[in-house]
C-alpha cells in the first residue's frame, strides 16, 4: 500500500518547482507547506492508494497562486 509520504517523495522535485513559481510572484512556501495544503484542499477525500502520480503532478501544474489563495482564505472566513 501506498502512504502519502512514499507520494511526497516521488513528487517532492514538483513541489519545489511550484514553490519557486509561487515565490516569484510574491507567496513563499516550502514544499511541505504545499503539500499539506494540496493534502487538505486538493486530495482531502482521497486514499494514497487511489491517487496517481500522474495526477498529482497535473494538480500541482494545474494550482494557480490565485488558486491558493482562494482555497487559503476561504478557511479563514
């Protein structure tokens, strides 16, 4: 079986490059952030075991910062 930190490994390069991204544009978070993030807003129903590489990477390309944004502030209303 699948947990999410063997997930974290394999797309831990992705998550760094996406903190990059969002660091040019003015938000810093590390790698871990995002992926909490992504675990709580973006995969929050599903099993380690039903998510794909694939499609984690294509979240992960996919998240705009207004996107994090929006996802981040709506917990805080």
């Amino acid at each position: 079986m699948v947990a999410f930190n063997e997930l974290y490994q394999q797309v831990a390069f992705v998550l760094s490059m996406k903190c990059e991204d969002f660091a040019l544009q003015g938000t810093h978070l590390t790698p871990e952030e995002l992926w909490e993030f992504c675990l709580k807003y973006l995969w929050q129903h599903e099993k380690p075991e039903q998510l794909h590489i694939h499609s984690l990477i294509a979240d992960l390309f996919s998240l705009s910062m207004q996107d994090y944004w929006r996802l981040h502030s709506a917990e805080s209303s």
